[in-house]
C-alpha cells in the first residue's frame, strides 16, 4: 500500500484549489452564511460540472467518472481549507456511496446520475441524538412503503431532495428513499457552533418511501459507508488544519512586537513546531485510512479509527493554538480564525470524538 498521491492528484488539487481561491474565498462564505439560501447553488453547479466533483466516485454507468477514493479525499481536504459550506459531505460521500453500495442496480439508475450532476442534493438519516453512527439502531418504522418515526441529527437536510434512511420491517433493517419535499416529512434546522455544516431533526409522517435494500445488504452497505465518511472527514480536517498553520506561520512572520517579528520570539516558535507536528501526525494518519478505504484494506477499520482519534485532537489543537497567536484579532468575528475554530470542534464530535475512537481501537485489540 502506497501512501503517496501521485501527480494526477495534485493536478486535481490545483485544480480545486484554483476553483475555490476565485469562487469560495472568506468573503463569500460569510456571504453564504448571511444569506437565506441553504447553501451557494452556482458553485455547487461549478464543482458538478466543470470539475466533474460530484460524480468522481460514481462509475461511468450511472453519470460518473469512475475514480476512486482517494480522488475524492484530495477534494475534500481542498474543501477543508476554505471551510467549505455545501452539502458535499452529506449527499456525494454519505448518500452516494451507500446507494453505490448498496447493491440495487435500479436505486443507482434512479438517483446516482443526479448526485453526480449537482442536479439532486442527497442526504442519509444515519446519525443518533449524540452525532454518532446509528448503523441499523433507529427509531424508524416502515409499513406498505409508508414511513413514520423521527431522525434526530440528519446533516444538511434543510439543502436536501433526497433522504436515504434506515428503518425496521418486522424486524428487518430496510434501507430507503425518502422525497424530503413531501407533506409527510417535516425538516427542523437546529443552531449549531459550526454554521457552514447545517443539522436538523428530521419528522417522518407517514412519508411514502421507496425501498433500496434489505437485511444484510442494509448492514453491509451501512458498515463500509461509515468507513469512507470517516476517512473522508479526517481528509477535510487536515486540509483546514493546514491552511491554519500556513496563515498563522505566515502573521507571525509580519506581526511586530518590540520592534521584531513575534515569530522571533521562542515561545511562538514552540508552538508552531508543535502544531506542525500535529499536522504531519494528522496527515499522514488521514492518506493511511483513505488508501486502506480505497484499496479495500482489511485493517481498514482500525485505519479510520486511528485517524479519526488522531485527526480530531491535531485539528482542534491547531485551531486553539492559533487563535492564541493571532491575539486579540483572533478573538473577534471579523478574522477567519472562528471559522475553523468552530468546524474544529464540530468535526471532533461528528462520528463519535478522539475517546469513542480509542475506546473502539482498545476494543479491536483486545487491550
């Protein structure tokens, strides 16, 4: 296994990277972020279509390009270091790949071609109350295709069409697909630390639901999907945590105390040695778990788990640190520095924090 991306990942870095400088810079985030619109819908048409985003990991069948992983990783640390508010996470990574693995060939015709062209914003009720991964453990119920019951925490469902849920069947996990826009479903935003990623309660009614899988393929589709969300969660901590040191290394090398740089001084340089040493930890925990999830590794498992843990404490810490350095501008809501402090945090709890992880690495060893 080769923990290296190659030349054409870098490729599609820059050309990411170019994308968002001109079209996602702070400025139009706190645009976005003022405005009534879920999210910027010319700039998610942008990724769908002119960098093909969406549809990276969806085969050539179904409107994709057939790229794997790893691809998608490069993208989302791109994402994290512009602190990317757009429902990517939720409906290409979540939504996509449970339907892709989900095994039903007609699902994948029905919904995959407009997740991949930004035409369909899609989302998945996998979550419970504390933001952990519910696997098959919900309070949903499904009868004659009819859906009732409440989803606590679904990510970004305000922005979605499509909802993929779990329920129970006579006692059987169902997977299916819920139309967000009709009467029966009723979405309740929650305010939350970090307002580039939205969450919501999500009220089913008796909604009409289309069933996608069942049993067994429910549980396998559910497990391996968790892996790529945590790998791909990891990807965009570390692309935001590296965009935090690079700017605080950059104002200390201009910011003047006592007539020299504050990056001369020896209790600042402690701390960017140390923040960069939770960075290349993070980095190199991250590309571990998402090539064991590209190349379908068997300690893949334990590689998300790592990274998770790992990436959750580097990230925070590079973002506390930083507000530290910055001073008193780092403190007020005109500097960057809260939104990555916010999405530190957020992301931490996301799927369970660095604890729930080592807990389940301790469990996986028989420690």
């Amino acid at each position: 296994m080769t923990l290296a991306y190659s030349r054409e990942h870098e490729d599609l870095r820059s050309a990411v990277r170019k994308l968002f400088s001109e079209q996602a810079d702070s400025e139009h985030l706190r645009r976005s972020l003022d405005s009534d619109a879920p999210f910027d819908h010319d700039l998610w048409k942008s990724m769908a279509q002119d960098l093909g985003l969406h549809g990276m990991a969806v085969s050539e069948e179904y409107g994709g390009s057939g790229f794997g992983f790893l691809e998608q990783a490069v993208v989302l640390e791109e994402m994290g270091r512009v602190v990317h508010a757009s429902p990517y996470l939720a409906s290409v990574v979540l939504a996509g790949n449970l339907l892709r693995l989900s095994g039903d060939d007609e699902a994948c015709a029905r919904y995959l071609p407009g997740i991949a062209s930004g035409d369909t914003v899609a989302t998945a009720a996998v979550l419970d109350a504390s933001g952990a991964w519910a696997g098959t453990t919900t309070g949903l119920t499904l009868a004659r295709e009819v859906l009732s019951g409440t989803a606590p925490l679904v990510i970004d469902a305000a922005a979605a069409d499509l909802l993929l849920a779990v329920a129970h069947e006579e006692d059987e996990p169902v997977l299916v697909a819920v139309d967000v826009r009709q009467d029966g479903v009723r979405v309740t935003s929650h305010p939350a630390l970090d307002e580039t990623r939205g969450l919501a309660t999500v009220d089913f009614a008796d909604a009409e639901a289309a069933v996608v899988a069942r049993g067994a393929a429910v549980e396998s589709a559910l497990a391996e999907t968790e892996l790529l969300v945590l790998a791909a969660l990891c990807a965009e901590m570390v692309g935001a945590a590296g965009k935090v040191l690079e700017e605080t290394v950059a104002y200390a090398k201009i910011r003047e105390q006592f007539g020299v740089p504050i990056g001369s001084f020896q209790a600042i340089k402690f701390k960017a040695a140390d923040m960069l040493l939770e960075l290349e930890a993070a980095r190199s925990a991250s590309l571990s778990a998402s090539t064991a999830v590209a190349e379908g590794a068997e300690d893949r498992a334990l590689a998300t788990e790592v990274a998770k843990a790992v990436c959750s404490d580097a990230f925070f810490a590079i973002a506390a640190e930083s507000i530290q350095i910055f001073g008193g501008i780092g403190f007020t809501w005109e500097h960057d520095a809260h939104f990555y402090f916010k999405r530190a945090k957020s992301s931490e709890l996301l799927l369970g924090n660095a604890d729930v992880h080592r807990e389940r690495i301790a469990v996986r060893k028989g420690w």
